[in-house]
C-alpha cells in the first residue's frame, strides 16, 4: 500500500504563476507595511512599487487563468468536520493574533503597567497558547478525540483568560 490508485494527479502550477505569486504578494506587504510612512501615495517611488503590486495581481490572474493547476485545491472543503475546523481556526487566529497587541495596548493604557511587565504578560499568553496547542495536538492523534472538541474549549479559556486580565 501507500498510494490510492483512484487519487487522480493534481496539474502543476508554471513557473510563470509562482514569479507573480511572490511578485505580487511581496508588493502587497511592502505596500501595505510602508503605506503610513509614505503618506500612501504621495512619495513617487512608493507609488510605483504599488503600481507594480497591481501589476503584478494582474499578471497572477492572467497566469492562473492560462494554468492547467489551480492555487489551491478546494476538494478538501468537501469534508464538513476539515471545513468546520478550517473556519474556527481562522476566525481563532484572527482573534489570538489581534489580541497581541490589544493586550500589551490594554495592559500600558488601562492597568498601567510599564512596557517591560506588559511583554511578560504577552509572554506568559504565548507559552499557554503553544502549550494548549501541543496538548490538542496530541488529545486528537493520540486519544483520538473528536477534532472539533478542543475549539470551544479554547475559545472558553481564552475568554476566561482575556476576563482574568481586564480585573488584575
């Protein structure tokens, strides 16, 4: 065994599609980083790095339109309990990587603390993420729980968490 007779070969992405790919997402983080410090598009060099994103999307639609392959492979969202995980995870860390800066915002603003104390604090959640991360991780492949019972645990334990540090 090993491979399934029945998996049919997914068409390889081009060259072309990969260079537009990095081209156009390099611009979009440049863009979007240096924005503010250029005044969007007041500094002529800055507008044409954003023209050249722009560009550069245009050449990814383009080349993915001539492709044979596709970017990505939506057969997987086929399977509901993959689909349902895939969303709860986004949406988790949407609210996991935005809280990093409302909390160090929240603890030098509302509670006062100095900026030292404040990435302690930032510190300590990082290491209970990736501990609650790596203990999931194992409770599915080792006790073989269901994949979606750890998501709202640790939704209730980072409310607890966030209500924990709003009365400090």
């Amino acid at each position: 065994g090993g491979s399934d007779a029945r998996a049919r070969p997914r068409p390889r992405l081009g060259i072309g599609v990969v260079a537009m790919l990095v081209a156009a997402s390099t611009g979009l983080v440049y863009v979007l980083q240096k924005g503010a410090r250029h005044d969007w598009f007041d500094h002529p060099p800055f507008v044409a790095a954003g023209v050249g994103a722009m560009l550069a999307f245009v050449g990814l639609a383009i080349a993915l339109g001539r492709s044979k392959g596709s970017l990505f492979d939506l057969e997987v969202f086929r399977n509901t309990r993959f689909a349902f995980g895939f969303c709860a995870t986004f949406a988790a860390g949407f609210v996991l990587f935005g809280s990093a800066s409302a909390i160090l915002s929240f603890a030098a603003a509302v509670l006062l603390l100095d900026p030292a104390h404040a990435g302690q604090i930032l510190v300590a959640s990082s290491l209970a993420v990736l501990v609650g991360l790596v203990v999931a991780g194992g409770a599915i492949q080792y006790a073989r729980i269901p994949a979606e019972l750890p998501i709202p645990i640790g939704i209730g334990l980072f409310a607890a968490g966030m209500w924990m540090l709003s009365h400090a």
